[in-house]
C-alpha cells in the first residue's frame, strides 16, 4: 500500500513537472527580436541558419560594445 502511494505521488509530481516545462518551452517558438540595426532572425529558417545568425548578432554586438569608449571617472 505503501509503495502504491509512492509510485502515484511520484507520476503526479512527473506530471506537474512536465505541464511546468511546457508552459515555460511553448513560448520559445516565436522569432528572436534583432538589435537595432540587425535584421531579425526567421523563425521558419532551418536550426542551423537560426544558430549562425544569432551567433553573427552576438559577434556584432560585441563589436559595437567594444567600439564605444569608456567613460573616465569623475576625479575628486
């Protein structure tokens, strides 16, 4: 009886668990938004096409960061 309620407390927790992961995944299918200046990513192109542009926005991004001088702090 009591390995009953383990097993039923374990496929309950198992269930919950999954309606919580596709909550959060299901909105993970919309299209990335792009940097200003970028394009944006397609959400219809292939996995690999997806991967190389954001892995381009992200390089592009840190070029642009590392362009921008420094502001020199206030001296006291």
């Amino acid at each position: 009886m009591r390995g009953i309620f383990s097993i039923v407390g374990l496929l309950v927790t198992l269930a919950i668990i999954g309606l919580l992961v596709k909550k959060q995944l299901g909105g993970t299918q919309a299209a990335v938004p792009a940097a200003p200046g970028l394009p944006a990513i397609s959400a219809d192109a292939p996995p690999q096409v997806r991967s190389q542009q954001s892995q381009q926005q992200v390089k592009q991004a840190v070029e642009g960061a590392l362009q921008q001088a420094r502001p020199m702090p206030e001296e006291k």
